[in-house]
C-alpha cells in the first residue's frame, strides 16, 4: 500500500483484543523486569491526529485497573520500516493532551507521594493534565511533549505497533525505536 492507502485504511477506532503484556522500566529487589499490563483504545484520523487511551492494571486478566491515561496529538510518518513490507517508521507526539486519571487507592496514594508538585491532590477517577510538566514517575521534564519513535503496520484488519524493547526501555529516541511487532489491535465499529 502507498503512505495515502495505509492512511485510509488505518482511519478509525482499534482495541487491544485483550490485556496486553509490557516489560516495565521498574525491577524487583532481584532485579528482574516487573511486568506491565494493559489495554489500548486507539483512533486515528488521516490528517495525522491521534487519540491513545491506555488503561494499566495490576493484574495479567485486566481485572485491577490502577490508571487510565489519554494521550492526544499528532503522527509524524518517517518513511518505510524494514520489519515487513509496508511497514512504516513513525513519530507519534502527544502534543495536544496528556491525561492521567488514578483508578486505584494505592496507585493515588504513590502519585500523592512522588508526583505532588505542581498538581492537585490526587483523587481516584479525577483526570490531571500532564502535558508538558514534570512528572518523574513517567521520566518527563518541565516543557517536555512525550514522544515515541514506533513503527506501523496493517495486514488483514489488523494494527501492529513495535514491541517494547526486552529491557523496559522507551522509545524515546531513533535508536530505540522497535525492531519487531507487538500484539496486534483489531478494528472496532
């Protein structure tokens, strides 16, 4: 497909088929990865604009939420992605929103202890903007927009991102942008 042809087939709303599995930058005390769960909810619309809702749980089933948090901005197309033919390297910018909303008390109850400054108290189910302040607890600076250098690609109804690096790491630069393909979204109506 052409860069237009994925930008029309990838227009509209897609959803984790189910809780999904990350490495987290966190380590326990025998400094093994702590396991990331989650969902997405991901709509795009072709001229560049996204929205991501990632809701994280405590648990592999989905059954604990501890935060839900919605990112809105833009994609920047960077050219093809070697993975696979029609892959497509991208940059995506939550330049527009970042909201974190707590689910859970001991989740709440950690954001009123490492991330207090410059924020409300933290209640459970109240949104905070984060966009552009410092908020160490997700490694960003006062002014700092998040950013992901990922990749894209469909087949057969299906949207793949980059699978997160083994090690936890962002993809916050070029060199950590992903080399293989991570549980695929499905379409939704």
């Amino acid at each position: 497909m052409t860069l237009q042809e994925i930008k029309a087939t990838m227009s509209g709303r897609w959803a984790s088929i189910a809780p999904e599995l990350r490495p987290s930058t966190i380590k326990s005390a025998e400094g093994s990865i702590k396991p990331f769960y989650l969902t997405r909810l991901f709509t795009y619309d072709p001229t560049d604009l996204f929205e991501l809702e990632i809701v994280n749980f405590a648990d592999p089933f989905g059954k604990v939420p501890l935060s839900k948090m919605l990112l809105k901005g833009h994609i920047v197309w960077q050219g093809e992605h070697p993975i696979a033919a029609g892959a497509q390297k991208v940059k995506f910018s939550a330049d527009s929103q970042y909201i974190l909303t707590p689910l859970h008390q001991g989740f709440t109850d950690i954001l009123n202890k490492v991330a207090s400054g410059g924020f409300d108290k933290w209640e459970v189910g109240q949104p905070q903007n984060v966009l552009k302040k410092e908020f160490a607890l997700f490694g960003l600076a006062a002014g700092q927009v998040f950013a992901e250098y990922d990749l894209i690609y469909l087949k057969d109804d299906l949207l793949f991102w980059g699978a997160r690096n083994v090690d936890g790491r962002g993809f916050d630069t070029e060199e950590n942008r992903p080399t293989n393909l991570q549980i695929p979204l499905i379409r939704i109506k």
